[in-house]
C-alpha cells in the first residue's frame, strides 16, 4: 500500500511504524474472512481492510474523523485478521496508533466521556472495583441493561493458598477484575502447580496489567500500570533471591497477551525498555507450563465432568497463537472434548466491548454459545475471564476456566 503520511508524523517512532505496517498491506482481503465484525456487518469499513484504509487516510488527514472512530470502535481487536494474513500485518499495532489518533482530534460525546472515565477509575483497580460491583449490584434495576448485564457476580469464599515450598517457584498475576470476580482461578491454578512440585508467589504490589487502558487509548495511564508491575516483580528475577522465578504466569489470556507486548508499548522508554523486554520474555499462559508438566499423572477425571467445550479466547490462540494447547492437554488428561464449530471467531466479550457495543456483542455471544452447546457438553471451559463472564450471561451449562477443571479432579496426595 503506497503512503503519503505527513513528514513531522514520519519523523517519530509511531510515524514510522505505522508507515511499515502500512506498506506491508497488500489489499488481498483474506482478513475480511475471518473477521467477525464483517462477518455480521458485511460493511468493508467493519472489516480489516477497510479499517487499514480509514487509519491511512485519517493519519494522511483525508478523511472525517466521527468516520473513522465509528468504525474503529467496533473493532473487536480479537487479531483474526493477524492470523490470516499472508503478509504478516500488524493489525493490532497500527489500530492502537488510529485509536489514539483519533481521540486526539475530535472529542467524544459527554456521556462516553463520563463512562469511559468511570470505567478506568474502577475496573483496573481491585478494591474500587469490588466496592463498584457491590454497589452495582443494589441497584441493578435501574441500571442501563449493558450495564447491568456487565456487573460480575459476587465472588464465592475461596480456600487456603498452598504454602511455598517448592524448589521451583512461578509468580502467578492476580490481575484486577479476575481477582475481585472469581479468585478461585488462580486458587485452582496455584493448587494444580503445587501437586506438580512449582510454588506460586504473589507480588502485593502488583496491580492492572494495563490492557482496558490501552484498548481505551489511553496510553500514557496504561504505561503507568506496565511500570507500577514491573518495579513489582523485579525483585523475584534476582538470581540471588530465595523467591527467584522461573516464569510470570498468567491465567487470564488477555492480560498475558498485554504482558508479553510490554517490551513494545515501553521500547522508546530509556529507563524500562530493558526491563520490559525482560519481562516479556518471562510471561507464559498457565497452558504454556503445564503443557512442558505431567499433568495426566496428578488427576483422577470424574465422569460428569469429563464432556467438555473448550472456548479459546482470540487472545490466546490469535494474540499468543498458542491455538491447540489447552485442548492438547485435556486430552491428555482423558477430557472428552466435543467440536466446536467456528472455534477461530470471538465471543464478542473484548474487554469493555459489550458496554459500548452491545448490540454487536450479543450477536456474537448468541453464535458462540450456539456453536459450544450444540455437542451437549457437561461444561463449557476458558481461559480468559472476560470471556467467562461474557458466556455466563446466556450459557445452559456451567462455564469455568480451564485449569479449574483439573484442580477439581486432584488425585489425592
């Protein structure tokens, strides 16, 4: 794709990265296929392409930025289009520069402004959160139903976290919205590492990884988490220290995904491009190390559990491509898994995706859970706690993370 994007814009790093992927665009329209809002808009600007041509033309100044933002915003970023793509565009890369683009030209309507603040103040910071969600709760009848369906359901007493005492030691992200709305997660996930000889650590002063902030475009607050976590965990990669790690594992697929891109959001930081590097060297799905584990010898599978749905979040298998190795696992430890049919399209959740397009997401979710319940599983699994929340709405059958599954099948030790 030929450019002519301004000389001050191409000056700086951004400029130029976006002028590369860009150029790499050769207009074929495979991503069009798989993405899913094309898939229901049928709307070449709803799609891939068209959106590559709308962030050309904003960034080159030809086009009208409400445009542009419209179609922008209904972009899922679920990175389909990444995984499709022949010339290796970076999609994901250049919507985030559009995103931020746009937002510094034309000023939102004030009740999006209101919400999109509220929802930064909240989300991202657990104890706000939890006090938000509770009062949500109260007062759920009168909220908008986008609202309402968002609010997360309250989080069941959780058990005792395994001592560390294991040679071989992992710190495990307790994230911001997964540790208020369903802590039994990284319980489970901590209880399974444990039977496996690995302790799991908890930094205190950790927090957010950043992603609802950069989907946000507000990108400067999300560098201010990527620094906060990483001045946190820096002391267990010391070689010297008793809690020294071997990996940062993440539970929740998205925030994994955010971690691993530290190193690109903070390269043109002279003081944490480094460490950011670093650190996203570190980071693993959970499904990454269990899958190097021999997991099948520290379960017992019960019968009514073992009929499976397995939901792979766009994060895990476009934004990680780490497509296959959860249900590798399952099968391993003698999981029925039954097929899915369009296992490659979202579930619409995306974040804060059903706040702000909720008729998009709802299609979306229907057709996913269509597609999951139609083998008549005992339970539908995950791997990302947007997604579980998001399915829960509408779901028959239960939905929990994956790793849960194992830890409810723990043989005896």
């Amino acid at each position: 794709m030929q450019t002519q994007l301004p000389v001050e814009f191409l000056s700086t790093g951004q400029g130029q990265e976006a002028n590369n992927i860009l150029r790499r665009c050769v207009h074929c329209g495979f991503c069009n296929a798989t993405c899913p809002t094309y898939q229901l808009q049928n709307d070449e600007l709803d799609g891939p392409r068209g959106r590559i041509y709308l962030i050309k033309q904003l960034l080159e100044g030809q086009t009208d930025g409400e445009i542009a933002r419209e179609h922008l915003d209904r972009c899922l970023t679920c990175r389909n289009c990444e995984t499709t793509c022949p010339s290796g565009v970076e999609y994901s890369r250049l919507l985030d520069i559009g995103r931020e683009h746009v937002e510094s030209l034309i000023k939102r309507p004030l009740p999006e402004r209101l919400l999109r603040w509220l929802l930064l103040q909240l989300v991202p910071f657990p104890k706000r959160f939890a006090v938000g969600a509770g009062m949500a709760r109260k007062v759920a009848f009168l909220l908008p139903g986008m609202l309402r369906k968002a609010i997360p359901p309250r989080a069941a007493a959780v058990g005792q976290w395994p001592i560390a005492r294991h040679a071989r030691r992992v710190l495990l992200l307790d994230g911001c919205v997964q540790s208020v709305a369903a802590p039994e997660i990284n319980l489970a996930t901590a209880r399974v590492l444990d039977s496996l000889g690995i302790s799991t650590l908890r930094a205190a002063a950790g927090g957010c990884c950043g992603a609802l902030n950069q989907h946000l475009s507000s990108a400067e607050s999300a560098a201010a988490f990527m620094r906060r976590n990483i001045d946190a965990w820096w002391p267990y990669l010391d070689e010297h220290s008793h809690n020294r790690i071997e990996a940062i594992v993440s539970t929740a697929s998205a925030c994994g995904l955010q971690v691993k891109d530290y190193a690109h959001y903070l390269r043109f930081d002279k003081h944490y491009a480094e460490k950011a590097a670093k650190i996203s060297g570190l980071v693993k799905d959970v499904s990454e190390l269990l899958a190097a584990e021999p997991v099948a010898d520290v379960i017992s599978v019960l019968e009514p559990q073992a009929r499976i749905a397995f939901h792979a979040p766009c994060t895990l298998q476009h934004g990680q491509r780490l497509t296959g190795v959860v249900e590798h696992i399952l099968a391993r430890c003698e999981f029925e898994l039954v097929t899915v049919k369009d296992s490659h399209l979202c579930c619409g959740a995306a974040g804060t995706y059903s706040i702000f397009q909720p008729m998009l997401s709802e299609q979306l979710q229907a057709n996913k859970l269509a597609a999951l319940q139609a083998g008549s599983p005992a339970v539908i699994a995950s791997a990302n706690i947007g997604c579980l929340l998001h399915l829960r709405q509408g779901a028959n059958v239960p939905i929990k993370h994956w790793v849960e599954l194992l830890a409810d099948c723990l043989a005896p030790q």
